[in-house]
C-alpha cells in the first residue's frame, strides 16, 4: 500500500520532506503540494510528480490525498491540524504544535475527543531530535545506569544566522522548543521551573533579538539543565547536549564523516544549518509516520503505536513551557514555575 501524502509548505522544510518521501521513504509518494507562493508550490511538486496548488483546503479534500504533512509558517499550523481532522485524514505536522498556549489546547482537544471516538490519534508532531540516532543512543545509556543517576544537562544551541524577523520570544517558541521537548523526553520527568537570561549581545544580532540567551531548566526529578542559545554564532549549525552523572558523563558526538589533515593540523567542519545535521532524524521520523499509517506493517495501524513520535500531548507541554521562559524574560531572570496541561 502506497500512502499519498499532501505536503502544505514548500519552504525549507517542505521542500526537504517532499525530497525525503519521494526518494527515501517506503510506502509513501507525494501526490499534493500546497503553497501560497505559487512558484515554491509548483516547483516542489514537479519534483514529485504532484498536484500543485495555492490553496492547503484544497489539498486537504482532495481523494488523491491519505495524510497531510505541514510545513508551513508556524501560525498556520493549527488552523490546518483542525482542518484535516475534520477531513478524517492522519496529520505530521512540524514543530512548534502551536505559536500560542491557547491553540495547542484546541488542538489537544480535538485529538483527544478523536481518540476517545476511534482509539487513535491522527496526529504525529515533528520533534525530530526523537528520531535522532545521536539522541536515542544517549537516552538509551543514560537508561543503562553506567553513569549513574544524571546530575546536570548542559545544551549548546547554535545557528549561522537567525531568520529574518527572529526576536527573542520567537526565538524560544520557535528554537529553544526543541530542547523544551528533548529534555523531558531524555530525562523521563518534565520541566516544573525556568529562569531565562540574556548574555553579552552579539553585534550580529538583529534589534529586538537577545543573542546568545541562556535557560535553566528544573525537571521534577531535580535535574538541572543549562541551555545556551545563539543564532547568530556565525560558524555553523551545532547542537551539543552532555548529562553530568553521578558516575561519570554522557556527549552527543556531533557526526562528521570526513577529517582534513593539513600543515600539521586536523579539522572536520560544521553544517551551514540543521538540514544535514538532523538529515538522519527527519527519515526516520518520515518513515515511522508512514510506517504508523499503513495496516499491517511494523509500527503500522493496530500493530504497534509505541513510536518514537511526538504528541499533541508533547506539543502543547513544550508550548506551555516556552511561556513560562517567556514570562521569565520579562521578569528580569525570576525562576518561574511552570504549568502542566489540565
Ligand atoms: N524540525 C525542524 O528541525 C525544523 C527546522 C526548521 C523549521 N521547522 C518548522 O517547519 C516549518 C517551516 O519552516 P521553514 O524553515 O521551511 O519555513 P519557510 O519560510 O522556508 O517555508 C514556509 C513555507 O510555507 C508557506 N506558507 C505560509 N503560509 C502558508 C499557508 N497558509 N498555506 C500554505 N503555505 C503557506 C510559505 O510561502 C513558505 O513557502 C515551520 O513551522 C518551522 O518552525 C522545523
């Protein structure tokens, strides 16, 4: 069976996943793409061999389309999920669920009245760094015990350059999001306080945007973690996460395939963004949603839901923490508690 998937957002990410789904990923091909930009939609879908359109409502009705994959700008997202549930159909949307704490409850909502009607959920949310082999051995030997207990976590998140328009709230709902997910899911207990800091500015910078920034974060087991966000490191793209243990400590290694040894010195080299870095994590995580949405195969419907996706669940705790660092922000630094879904 062959899942045809409508993609809204032909972007960056969107062009990525339309790439992914024709070329590397089993039981799926990409039938629709849907972008307000008509020349991004048209040429991502000639890629594909699909349907281009401007209009996403279209997509979503269409019969030659199983599941959506979103894409697009994170304000369009939850408009988009309710729109597809409507339409029945299995969504993967990318992070963040929703910009606002208010429409991640909506959209919390409508999936669980869902699941309570069928047992299933239709929606997977794209926090990929799940998917990341690099992530999932770490958790995995945390899991061992070798190290013992962890003590603290020590993130480093760093970018070329921000987007246009980047501030920085946008900055923590947008990029920070991602540890806001990871750092619960590694340490099996949920960020219950953040204190947010802003660091010497960066002449790169933008007005209006705080960078580099630093986060603490308290997990209810105790743990620390420290977060240093820049994106306007300018030498590349690099995610960096160690758990200080009781016993010893566990790194991410950032991969890299190649060396170079000259004039008696060795140097490997950085991605320009997160496309490369996370290239592993994002077909893994495309083909466990295909996987979930074709009957009978592993991981498919009725077989097995243990998955590595995110939730709507995950979504909306990671958006409810962002506006508790936001809260922080405002607050000159305050440790702010945060709030647990009702
Ligand atoms: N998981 C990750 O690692 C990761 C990395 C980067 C971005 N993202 C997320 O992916 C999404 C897309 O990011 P991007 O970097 O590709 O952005 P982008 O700006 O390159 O692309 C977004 C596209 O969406 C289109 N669009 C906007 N509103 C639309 C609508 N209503 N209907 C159809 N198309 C619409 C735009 O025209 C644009 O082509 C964002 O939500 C972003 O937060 C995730």
């Amino acid at each position: 069976m062959t899942i045809r998937v409508g993609v809204i957002g032909a972007g960056i990410m969107g062009a990525d996943h339309i790439r992914n789904l024709s070329r590397n990923i089993g039981s799926a091909k990409v039938s629709y793409v849907a972008d307000v930009d008509r020349q991004r939609a048209e040429s991502a879908a000639a890629v594909a061999g699909a349907n281009p359109t401007t209009d996403p409502g279209e997509l979503i009705a269409s019969g030659d389309v199983d599941a959506v994959l979103i894409a697009s700008h994170d304000s369009t997202h939850a408009e988009l999920i309710l729109e597809s549930f409507e339409a029945g159909k299995p969504v993967l949307c990318e992070k963040p669920l929703a910009p606002s704490v208010e429409e991640g409850r909506r959209v919390v909502k409508a999936d669980e009245e869902i699941i309570a009607a069928t047992g299933t959920s239709l929606l997977s949310l794209g926090f990929m760094r799940r998917s990341d082999p690099g992530y999932v051995e770490l958790k995995d030997a945390l899991a061992s015990g070798r190290v013992g207990d962890a003590v603290l976590v020590h993130c480093v998140s760093r970018n070329s350059a921000s987007a246009p328009g980047a501030t920085s709230e946008s900055a923590v709902r947008n990029s920070a999001v991602h540890e806001l997910d990871i750092i619960p899911w590694l340490l099996e207990s949920p960020i219950t306080e953040v204190s947010w800091h802003a660091g010497k500015p960066s002449p790169g910078a933008p007005a209006g945007l705080a960078d580099p920034q630093l986060m603490l974060f308290r997990t209810a087991n105790g743990v620390l973690t420290t977060l240093e966000l820049f994106l306007n490191a300018e030498y590349g793209y690099s995610t960096r996460c160690e758990i200080v243990g009781e016993h010893g400590a566990l790194s991410l290694v950032e991969p890299v395939s190649v060396a170079v040894d000259v004039e008696r010195a060795r140097s490997t080299g950085y991605a320009r963004d997160w496309r490369p870095r996370f290239a592993d994590a994002y077909r893994i995580e495309l083909q466990a949603w295909i996987s979930s949405l074709v009957p009978g195969a592993e991981g498919g419907p009725g077989v097995d839901r243990g998955s590595t996706l995110a939730t709507a669940r995950d979504g909306l705790q990671a958006s409810i923490v962002a506006d508790s660092v936001i809260d922080s922000m405002h607050n000159g630094g305050a440790w702010t508690a945060v709030g647990r879904i009702a």
